[in-house]
C-alpha cells in the first residue's frame, strides 16, 4: 500500500515538472499575431523581397493578409505554434460572408482559413477578385 502511494506521488510529482518545463519553454502556447508589425516581419521573412505597404489583422489574430508594393497578396495563418506564408494567386477559393473571408489556396496542406476582418472585408475580397481566376 505504501509503495503504491509513493508510486503515485513519484509520477504526479514527475507529471508537475514536465509541466512546469514545457511551460518555461514556451511549448503549447496559443500563439496569435500581436500587430500589423509582426504580421509585415513575418511576411518579409516568408518572401525575400516582399516589401508590405497595406495589412489587414484577423480579429483573434489568427491569420492576416498582406499586400505588397508589387500587387502580390501575401495569406498568413497560424500553423501549430508558427505562422504559415502562401502568396495568393487567384481568387478561386475565396468566399465573402458578412465580416468573414475564407480562403483556400487548393493546396491541402495549408488548408482553408476564415478570417474575420471586420469593416474591411470586403475591400479585401475586391483585392483578390482584381488577382483573377486559376494561373
């Protein structure tokens, strides 16, 4: 009976402290976009050369799109505890519902994401219909 118990506390002691270590470093955390900044820094280290002159933030800061000086439109999703880059190039896949605008690249990988932009998107979903259908 004694040595189940110390068994039993030995392991919930053991469960606490990878825990508390996976805490410290960070690991599992709900990682969001804090601001237009971050989303342009992300956008510049997925594309060498992007140069970002207009962004829109998902409300919960889950995802955001770019605009670039070229005309590119840069999607960004959250991935895990990254962020995934997909430069857009036609508006197949993209759908305006209210304040939402969901998107699908067609590549599986990436996925489909719905972005609640606000007021702004519908100016948004104009930008993608002006990149045309499939290349």
């Amino acid at each position: 009976m004694i040595a189940q118990t110390a068994q039993i506390l030995v392991s919930l002691a053991a469960i606490f402290a990878l825990a508390w270590l996976a805490g410290r470093m960070g690991l599992g955390g709900d990682v969001r976009l804090r601001d237009e900044g971050e989303a342009k820094e992300l956008a510049q280290a997925a594309l060498c050369g992007f140069e970002p002159v207009d962004t829109v933030l998902d409300r919960a800061g889950i995802g955001a799109l770019i605009r670039g000086a070229d005309g590119r439109i840069v999607l960004l999703r959250r991935h895990g505890v990254h962020f995934a880059a997909r430069v857009l190039t036609s508006h197949e896949g993209s759908r305006l519902d209210r304040n939402f605008l969901t998107i699908s690249t067609g590549e599986r990988t990436f996925g489909t994401v719905t972005l609640d932009l606000g007021k702004r998107a519908q100016e948004w979903a104009g930008s993608l219909r002006r990149l045309g259908g499939a290349a």
